[in-house]
C-alpha cells in the first residue's frame, strides 16, 4: 500500500466542469488505509475529503467544498496512482459531482517535493 501521509499534491490538468487549478493545493494525511485532506487555492476558498487507500494505492473518496462563489460544492472521486521516474507520485482521478449539475470529469493531481 501506498502511504500518503505527509504529501502534498497540486493539479497540472482538470476537466472544464472541475474547480481545481494548478493554484490548489491538496495536503494528504493517512493513517493506516484512512486518508484525509484539507485543501484550498485557485478557485477553492478551503476543501476536505476522506477517502480509503486500498493495497495497490487507489483512493476510493468523497470531498466537498467551498468555493470562490460561495457554493458548497460535493463529489465522490476514485485516484489511481502511477510512481513518476523521479518517484513522485501522480494521481489519475475520475470524479463526478453530488451537486451542482452532477457532472463527471478526470484529474491529474502530481507530488510536489516539499
């Protein structure tokens, strides 16, 4: 299993209908398979989600948001995750929202060295 604990992750692409940018910023904290992370930048004012890390590192997670507009905004997301040659980690999400218009969108979210 892939441990996250400690790492922080930043969006490099989303889907028009998605409201991260490369000004977010995910810091991911996990204790055994229980993941969680606070988020905010860009378009996102602050975010949070919870999600299970399985034994190969997919993320199976639900998160909600406030956004710029001032819109709570809630989705479900599954991560899987691919090891970069400089062993950073990149993170390929589908999600979908739970408001709003209910829409589906993908994600690259990247390890940024601390």
């Amino acid at each position: 299993m892939i441990n996250y604990h400690g790492k922080t992750f930043r969006p490099v692409s989303n889907t028009e209908n998605g409201e991260t940018s490369a000004d977010t910023t995910f810091y991911y904290k996990q204790e055994g398979n229980v993941l969680t992370s606070e988020y905010s930048g860009g378009k996102i004012v602050t975010g949070h989600l919870i999600g299970l890390v399985d034994v190969q590192g997919n993320i199976d997670m639900r998160y909600h948001q406030l956004n710029d507009e001032g819109v709570l905004m809630t989705g479900i997301c599954r991560s899987v995750p691919e090891r970069l040659p400089d062993g950073r980690i990149r993170l390929h999400e589908n999600w979908e929202w739970t408001s709003g218009d209910l829409s589906k969108g993908r994600s690259i979210i990247e390890e940024i060295q601390g």
